[in-house]
C-alpha cells in the first residue's frame, strides 16, 4: 500500500510542472476559445460583447463551413486509409518481407521513408509547388511538356486540387506510420511466426492472422494521430495551394478558414466558433475510431 | 498504477487530439491595464508634445520596402532634431500576429507601419477606438516647409483613404500606381508601339506571340494580380459610377455592363495570350519570368521596381502603361489610372509615448524624408512635390504615368473594407482567365457574395 502510494507521489513529481504548463498553455486557451465563440471581438479591443449563438447561427448558414467541412471530411477518410495501409504495408515489407527479416536494403528503405518527415511541413509544401507545377519547370509536368502532351493542373484544376493535397499529405506522413508500426512488428516474437510458418502459414495469412492482431492498439492510435493530421492540413492547403485554399475555395478546410475569419477578417469571435466546432467534431472522431475499432485485446 | 506501453500511447494519441490549433490562444487581456501615456511639454519646436525621455517605439513590416529607411532616414532626422530622444526601431513580417496581443493586452507602440498580407483590420481597430485621431498631426506646422501645414503637403488621396469612421487614423504614405509593365528596352529592340486601345493591346499580344514569347502573364497563385487591370478598365469604361456602385454594395453593381465587357476582354487574353502556367505561379515568379524575357508584360503595382531590384538585368528599363481603353466611348480618358496610398502608418490610441508616435510620422511627412525614402525606394510618396532629382526608370515612367492622369487617379475601397468580397472576386477572377467561367456567371457570383455581405449583420458597412 505504502509503496504504491510512494510510486504514485513520484510520478506526481515529475508530471506537475508539464501538467501545469499544459494546463495554461494549451487547455486554458481551448477554455477561452469557447468563451470568444459567444462573442463578437475583433482581435484588438479589450472588451469583448455577449452575442449568444450568433456566431454558430451564421456558421451553420454558410456554404463556405459546410465546404470546407466536406474537403476534411474526404481528407479524413482517405488520408488514414491511404497512410495507414500503405504504411503497414512498407513495415511489414521492411519488416517481415524478406526471407530472413525485411527485404533486400530495408535499412536504405527505412531511412528513405522516414526523411519527409523530418522536413518542415512548410518545406514540403514549397518543394510541391516546384514539383506540381504546371509549366516546362515542374518535375512532372516539364517531361510530359516535353513529351508534347498537356501539363496536368494538380493546383489549378478545381477538380483536382484536393486530391494533389491528399498525395502530398500522405507523401509527408507515410514515413512516421511506417517506423511506428516497424518497431511495434518488432515486438511481437518471431516464435510465434516460427511456429506459424511450420503450421504451413504463407506470408499473407501470417499478416492477417498475426501481425494485424498483434498491432490493433497501434493501428488505433495512428488511426486517431493520421485523423488529427488530416484535420489539420493547414501548413500543406495555406501554402502549396493556390489563393490559399483555392482554385475557387476547391481547397479550403477548416483550419484555413479558421485562420482567415480570424486573422484576415478580424472576425475572432467568429473563429473561434469554428474552432468550437473543430473541437467537437474532433472529439466525436476520436470517440468512433476507438469505438468502432475496440476488439479483444491480445496480451503477449 | 501499472502505466503500461499502450495506455502511455494511447493517452499521448488523446494529448494530441487536444493539441489541434485553436484560435484564441492568446489573451483577450481583461479591461484596464497596459500602457500610461507619457507627454511632453508643447513648444514650437515639439508642437505635438513628444515626450523627449521617452523612446519612441516603432514597428516596420519588412515587406518590398524593407525597414532600411526608418533606420538611416526617419530615425536620424527625429533624433537629430530632439536631442536626447531615441527611437526604436523593431521589424517584423507580420504585423498582425505580432502586434496585435500587444493591442490586446494595452501595450502597443507609438507607430505602426501596418502593411503587408497580414496587416490588422483599421476597420475594427479604428471601431473599437484603438487608433489616434491624426488631424492634430496635420495642422501641425510642416517640419521643413516654413509656413505651411503637415496636411497642405498631402495628396488629397492620403486623407480620403486614410479615413475610417470619420476620422483620419492612418497616413497612407507611399503612393502606388497600377498599370501594365514592360521593359521599355525590349520594346525599343522589337520596335513594339505601347498600346493605348484594347484593340491596339491585342494585336500588341498577337505580334508577341509570334515572335515566340509569351505575350502576358500574372501571378495565378494570387489573382488578385489580374482582378486589378480588369476592375481598372471596367471602371474607365462606364466611369466611377461603376466603382461607388461596387464600394457602396449597390444592388446589381457587379452587373454592370462594363464589368461584364472587361471580363469578356480579359477571357479572351486569357485563352490566347496567357503565358503557360500563369494559373499556379505566384507574384515573384511572373516577375522573374518577365526579368528572364520569358513574357513581355504584367499587371503590377509601382513597387514592382523595388521588389525586383535583385533580378532585374542591365537596361531592362522597367516602364508602366496605363490599363487601355476598352471602347472608343470610355466615359474616362485612356491616360486614367487605378492609384492609392499603400503602406498605413498609424499611432495606436495606448501608445505610451503618442506625441513621438505623431512627431515620428511628422518627420515622415517632411520633404527631406519622403524624397529620401523616394529615393531608395523608387516609389513615390503622399508629400507632393517630393520626388528625387535622379530617377530609376521605373519610378520615372511612374512619375510620368501619374502626372499624365492628374485628376483621373480612383481607386476602390472594397478591398479594403470588404475582405469577404474581395476573396470572392479573386477566386473568380482565376475561374474566369482559366475559362473555366463565363463572364456572366462571374457577376452573378461576385454579386451574390456582395448581396450576401450586404445581409449580413456582423459586417461592418462603409459608404464613400
């Protein structure tokens, strides 16, 4: 008793001070969002007026939210199929793909893989722009100019924008799911594969019957962490896109719409409704991923 | 307290679902608080009574301009003049971000240069009574013009749009002219004539275009590059009716014959003479493209020159022709141009030390100080008359452009006051030069964006 209560006043100790940080940098400004949401402050002044649901009544009545909402909808959904698929797919290729371990220069892959994701999310949209141009100087377009065909309008086809937002997404964050999965593919023992192997397992049953079981705590939390980076977007949409979450709002998301009411309208109060929003949306993602995802958990 | 691997993840996966950015981290600062304005003593030589111990904060957006101006021109002069008093200069590249806690939180400095993609809103700050009424300033006594005021030194263009609410809170300080940029060498070299009809421009475009390079660009990534010349000349059109009726939020001012002509003009330009890839490039990369001899024009404004001032080659001659007129029954002449003060400096009403934020703008406001920043910046400025002996080409095909249009100088406010409106019509001004949109349908969704604002409450309306 005495020992469980010494073990848990040491824990306290250390987790205070980041407790505490945490609690006024980061929760007390999501308290302050919910009270500016009922407000109509510009930004500047020092006081702010009541204005009720307002904000949330003129929010649900524009066409601009709701777009925005479906582009991070679409986001949502691909983006963590995509990421994650392809990511368990590279980890256990880099893991278990090869007769003995992971194939063939997987240390190379491994590296190869991960390094967007030391890149700034600023960085990969600027280096975008060159790659998805849409003259001779853009890395796909320039050869296919060359070859005399049309350039490809990956930023000014309003048809086509968000999918070249999604690619880019998921080029930037693929590396991350991969390592994740790698060291988690690591911790399950090979005897197991052993002895699924001698019980004549081939390489796809093994993944499904194996891996994928042993990795569900994994695969749920990357699910929620890919949600989150799906939701967010706004470093890849404000830069890579053009008139910054267009051609024609075909780009826009929350988080820039967010940014732009507060920050370019002065509409703080606004914003801060969408931010609202935002939170709750997210929360009850959150809520179904874990939900729809729980199954009996394997202990090893 | 067994805190096991996965509960560890899973609770870091929870810390940053609550991590997502939310506006309004920062304070909202609680009722009083902040600065206490310190004065001085007013006496001829310090009629707006700056307070000579008190350094006078100032803030620069690093744009275009750079901030070398306010370090070797106007804190020089303010210096030399009070003995003992210093200014501070600060730098930023975003003005909004970074000063408007200091807003909020009662501390702002003595000047503002508000200016840039992320500038605060005069609107709202003027609204909610954060900006010093800057009339003191201009009956003050001019700081090397003996006899005359700040104010009668002023293009009469620096009041009007410096305006908010009835009251003048801004001194809109460089005066920027749009119109077409070309180099005035390659233009000599081909024996190519500068248009002066629309029909004139067009065959200008085909000529070009036969000779193997493209005719016309803009910055497609921030189209309202393009919206400039086609507004310009829907307005010389049908006169400044087109413009009040647009400012105004008029009922149909976006349907106006004119407008839907100027977009028809400009589609056409857009699906023949565009140069390839104009749809995803930004400002910086047209003008380069343009240094590079890729593409023979551009719309712009006259801080083109100083932007490109890296990249421009030996004897490119920058020159600037105003928009061309459209019809021979232009209710404007074709020498008219779109031409506004940019650049807004302001004194924040909890200034610490408010008479050395307003004896700061006077010395700005001076001939020696506007010529100097003139000079370095190849700009024009508010201040008549203030314009340096030796000219860039650019600033003196600017000068000549401005002088030529004397009273046919407007400008919009729109833009300005209608952020909302504005973004609408930048969009569809992209739809439309991609042909994606046809003149028609672009009034029609630019007018239900304006009949949308008009409706709505929260908006803040302005009349000119």
């Amino acid at each position: 008793m005495l020992a469980t209560r010494r073990k848990f006043l040491f824990i306290v100790g250390f987790l205070a001070l980041p407790a505490l940080i945490y609690v006024v940098y980061v929760i007390s400004p999501y308290v302050q969002a919910f009270q500016i949401a009922f407000t109509d402050w510009h930004g500047a002044s020092q006081t702010q007026n009541f204005v009720g649901f307002a904000n949330f009544e003129a929010l649900f009545a524009d066409s601009t939210f709701w777009h925005a909402i479906g582009h991070n909808a679409i986001l949502l959904v691909l983006g963590p199929l995509i990421v994650l698929g392809l990511g368990m797919f590279f980890a256990f290729l880099l893991t278990s793909g090869g007769r003995k371990g992971g194939v063939g220069g997987s240390k190379v892959y491994r590296v190869i893989i991960f390094l967007p994701q030391v890149l700034s999310l600023v960085i990969v949209a600027v280096l975008f722009q060159s790659v998805l141009k849409t003259d001779t100087g853009g890395m796909i377009n320039g050869p296919l100019i060359g070859l005399g065909a049309q350039p490809i309008g990956f930023l000014t086809s309003p048809d086509l924008a968000l999918w070249s937002v999604l690619g880019v997404l998921v080029w930037q964050q693929v590396g991350f799911y991969v390592v994740l999965f790698s060291a988690a593919m690591g911790n399950v023992p090979l005897e197991i594969y052993e002895s699924a192997r001698l019980d004549g397992a081939n390489r796809i049953q093994m993944f499904f019957r194996i891996t994928l079981p042993l990795l569900w705590d994994t695969v749920q939390t990357a699910w929620v962490y890919m949600g989150i980076a799906a939701f967010d977007v706004f470093a890849i949409v404000w830069v890579l896109t053009v008139d910054q979450g267009g051609p024609d709002g075909s780009t826009q998301v929350l988080s820039t719409e967010i940014y732009r009411n507060a920050f370019v309208y002065s509409k703080f109060g606004y914003a801060s409704a969408m931010g609202v929003v935002l939170f709750f949306v997210i929360l009850i993602f959150a809520g179904v991923v874990f939900g729809l995802t729980r199954r009996e958990r394997v202990e090893l | 307290m067994n805190l096991d691997r996965r509960t560890f993840i899973r609770g870091s996966a929870l810390a940053g679902l609550l991590a997502v950015p939310v506006v309004g981290g920062c304070a909202t600062g609680g009722g009083g608080g902040g600065n206490t304005a310190v004065t001085g003593k007013v006496t001829p030589d310090n009629p707006l009574g700056m307070a000579v111990d008190t350094p006078v904060k100032v803030y620069i957006f690093d744009g275009g301009y750079g901030s070398e101006y306010a370090r070797s021109v106007h804190k020089p002069m303010l210096e030399g003049k009070h003995k003992g008093a210093k200014v501070d200069i600060q730098v930023t590249k975003e003005i909004n971000k970074v000063l408007q806690p200091q807003f909020a939180g009662g501390t702002p400095p003595d000047v503002v240069d508000n200016d840039g993609d992320n500038k605060m809103d005069e609107g709202s700050l003027s609204g909610d009574g954060q900006l010093t009424d800057l009339t003191r300033l201009l009956d003050a006594p001019a700081w090397d013009v003996p006899g005359k005021k700040v104010g009668d030194l002023l293009d009469p263009s620096a009041k009007e749009f410096g305006t908010y609410n009835g009251k003048l809170v801004e001194v809109l300080y460089t005066l920027n002219s749009y119109g077409i940029w070309y180099s005035q060498k390659l233009f000599r070299e081909r024996g190519w004539q500068v248009p002066k009809t629309w029909d004139e421009f067009v065959k200008l475009c085909q000529t070009i275009k036969g000779s193997g390079m493209a005719a016309y660009t803009y910055a497609g990534k921030y189209p309202q590059y393009q919206m400039e010349p086609m507004l310009t000349m829907a307005i010389k059109t049908g006169g400044l009716e087109v413009m009040k009726n647009i400012d105004n939020l008029e009922d149909g001012a976006w349907k106006a014959e004119p407008i839907k002509q100027a977009a028809a003009a400009w589609q056409e330009i857009g699906a023949k003479y565009l140069m390839e890839g104009t749809a995803g490039i930004s400002h910086t990369e047209s003008q380069t493209k343009q240094n590079n001899g890729q593409v023979a024009m551009l719309p712009c404004g006259s801080w083109i020159e100083n932007e490109q001032k890296k990249s421009i080659p030996p004897g490119f001659d920058y020159g600037v022709l105003p928009v061309p007129s459209l019809t021979g029954s232009d209710k404007l002449p074709q020498t008219a141009i779109h031409s506004i003060p940019i650049g807004g400096f302001l004194v924040p009403a909890k200034a610490k030390n408010p008479g050395g934020g307003l004896e700061y703008l006077r010395a700005m406001l001076s001939k020696e100080g506007a010529t100097r920043y003139s000079a370095m910046t190849a700009s024009m400025t508010v201040v008549k008359d203030a314009i340096p002996e030796k000219q860039s080409p650019g600033l003196a095909s600017t000068v000549q452009m401005h002088t030529a249009a004397g009273e046919n100088a407007f400008s919009w406010r729109f833009e300005y006051w209608y952020k909302q409106l504005f973004d609408a019509v930048k969009s569809a001004t992209n739809e439309l030069m991609a042909g994606r949109m046809t003149p028609d349908a672009f009034c029609d969704q630019v007018q239900q964006k304006a009949d949308q604002l008009k409706k709505d409450p929260s908006v803040k309306k302005y009349h000119r």
